[in-house]
C-alpha cells in the first residue's frame, strides 16, 4: 500500500503522519509530498526518515491514497491527477466539499456516504467537524430546526503563520509574518475567511452549508460569527439548538454520551466544562455546559471544544482512510 501525504511540511499534514502511526497505518510506502521548496527535505515516519518529494512525482508513483493538506489552490489543481490514476484522495481544503459529487465526510456520523467509486472525498471544516459529532444524535433523535453558532477559533486553524505571528507578537515583537489583518495577541478578531456582500464570511458560510451537507437536511436554518481568540490550539463553539421535537436533557446527556468520539464534561458544581487547554493532543470532541434555553420551546446550548488540528483536520482524515482500507479491502 503506498499513501502520499501532500502538504506533509505543514501543520496538519505533520500530524497527518502522526496519526497513520497512532491509527496503525505503518506497514505503507509514504510518499511525503510538499511544494518544491521542500523537495530533498526529511521527515520522520514510522521511525524512518523519508525525503519529501514534488506532488508531480507522487502522482506519478500512482498511490493508494492520498491525503491533501496544502490549500484550496494545490487540491484543485492535483486531486483530479492522482484521481485518473486511479488513487483516492481525502481532501482536507474547502476545494471540493460542496461539490455535489463529493462527498463531505465525518466517519462517526456518514462514512456511508462514500461509494466504492469515488475517488475525491473532503474532509470538512475543523469547526464543522466538532460541531457536527455533538449534532448528529440530537438531529437523529429531535430533528434540529435551527442553530445560532458563535466560535472562538485558535490560530493554529491558520498553520504556521498564524501559530508564528501570535509568538512573535507575544514576545513583543512585530511579527514579519502576518496571518490576520490586526494583532492577535491580547486581541479577538471577529473575521475569519473573507467578508460577502452580506457581511458574512467564508468560514461562516462554511459551517452553514457543510452543516447541511453533512447531516442530509437541507432546511436547517443556521447563522453563524466566526471569531479567532489568542489560543494557540483548539476551538470552541457555543452552540445554540433549536429542535423540532421536545427533548429531555438526560436524553441529550445520554445520547451525546454514547456517541463515539464524543465526550461529555458537564459538572458544573466542580467547575467541569471543555476547555481547549485540556482537549490539546486528543482525538475526542467534549462537551458541556449542557442546559436548556428557556426563550423557546425546544431549546438547548452546548460548549463544545476539541483539538482542531486532530479530529478537526489530521484525525479525521485518517479516520476515513482507516474506515475505507477497511471497507475495500485497500
Ligand atoms: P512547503 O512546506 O513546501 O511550503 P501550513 O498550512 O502549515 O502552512 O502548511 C501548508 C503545506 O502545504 C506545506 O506542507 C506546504 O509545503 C504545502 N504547500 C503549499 N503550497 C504548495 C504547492 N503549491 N504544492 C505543494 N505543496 C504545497
């Protein structure tokens, strides 16, 4: 089996490499492919060192898998390459996720939306991601009408550049990289993406309609404020739901409970809530602050927060290669 990893130097696709050795995906020839700067450098994998090469030479090594963390531009103009040689690329960029003929996957939640002949699947957006694992049940069992969602993004959801600028600014340095247009550092910056002629931005949007692609319901009514805060990893959510059935709390407790991948920590009387200090370095998603919204009839909040670089981005991708060696046979 040969699986290339293409953005391998980055920050999600260095973790790429550490969950194919956290998820058992060794016994593979790795093809770590980056931009041509990095062509002839190292990286470590499996406790090997593997020279990284051109993504025209991974192509052309014609892969099993590959997994794409290298932006919007370099899916676009590769995915379809290695797809002609017959490998199947999961796609960590908003290149192809609302295509409606790829699909938009969270293992846990529609790994049945994959059929045996697709060869392009995006992995959706960190938020998305962690937002949707706590939706699922809730929509399976009450139908969820609609969602007032407001994030407090870290910067490592910008890669290296945003992770240096905010440790440039926090020794007191003015950073030559610039991720954002203002300072992050004792700063919260309510943009993320780029504004539309509504006011909305990209990553507003995002959550919108993958939310919808990922949980089959076109009518869920959603509006989001996207805002990045001076944490270096993991994003929080706070999440207003809004269902269409009346619900019982200790039947959300319970349902969030049973879902895999999902942890609930909701003990407000010992001070137990998410926190994005805690989910560092997991594969989980918690959540907590669990209560209803007493200004409509069925109403609830949630805190939810998970390792936006794991389950939000690397983990997930993984996640799906693992699920589809499995179901294929390779
Ligand atoms: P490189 O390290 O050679 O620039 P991050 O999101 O942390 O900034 O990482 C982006 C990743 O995508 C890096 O591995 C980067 O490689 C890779 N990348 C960026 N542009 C291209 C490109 N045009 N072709 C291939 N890989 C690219």
């Amino acid at each position: 089996m040969k699986i290339a990893v293409v953005g391998a130097t980055g920050l999600v696709g260095s973790k790429m490499l550490r969950l194919m050795e956290e998820y058992g995906l060794t016994n593979v020839e790795l093809l770590p492919a980056a931009s041509e700067r990095s062509v002839g450098k190292e990286v470590e994998f499996a406790g090997k060192k593997h020279k990284v090469v051109s993504v025209p030479d991974a192509i052309e090594a014609a892969p099993d898998y590959a997994i794409f963390s290298a932006g919007g531009g370099t899916s676009l103009q590769y995915a379809p390459l290695f797809a002609q040689k017959g490998c199947t690329v999961v796609d960590n960029s908003s290149a192809w996720r609302m295509d409606k003929n790829v699909p938009l996957v969270v293992p846990e939640i529609n790994i049945d939306a994959v059929k045996d002949t697709d060869r392009i699947i995006a992995n959706p957006n960190c938020s998305t991601i962690q937002m949707v694992m706590a939706l699922a049940p809730i929509h399976r069992a009450f139908g969820i009408k609609r969602l007032v969602i407001s994030t407090y993004q870290s910067v490592s959801g910008s890669g290296m550049k945003g992770l240096q600028q905010m440790e440039n600014e926090e020794k007191g340095l003015q950073s030559p990289v610039m991720a954002y247009h203002y300072p992050i550092h004792h700063n919260v910056i309510p943009h993320g993406g780029d504004f539309d002629d509504q006011g909305y931005t990209t990553e507003e949007i995002k959550l919108v309609n993958e939310t919808r692609k990922i949980l089959r319901d076109p009518d869920i009514r959603i509006t989001a404020t996207v805002v990045r805060v001076p944490v270096s990893g993991g994003h929080s959510e706070a999440v207003n739901i809004e269902t269409e059935k009346p619900f019982d709390l200790g039947e959300v407790r319970k349902l969030l409970s049973q879902m895999p991948g999902v942890v609930v920590v909701d003990d407000p009387a010992r001070n137990l809530y998410p926190m994005p200090l805690y989910a560092y370095d997991k594969n989980e998603v918690f959540v907590g602050r669990i209560r209803r919204d007493e200004s409509v009839p069925n109403g609830m909040n949630l805190w939810i927060v998970s390792d936006n670089i794991r389950k939000g981005a690397a983990t997930n991708a993984v996640q799906i290669v693992c699920k589809l060696i499995e179901k294929r046979g390779k």
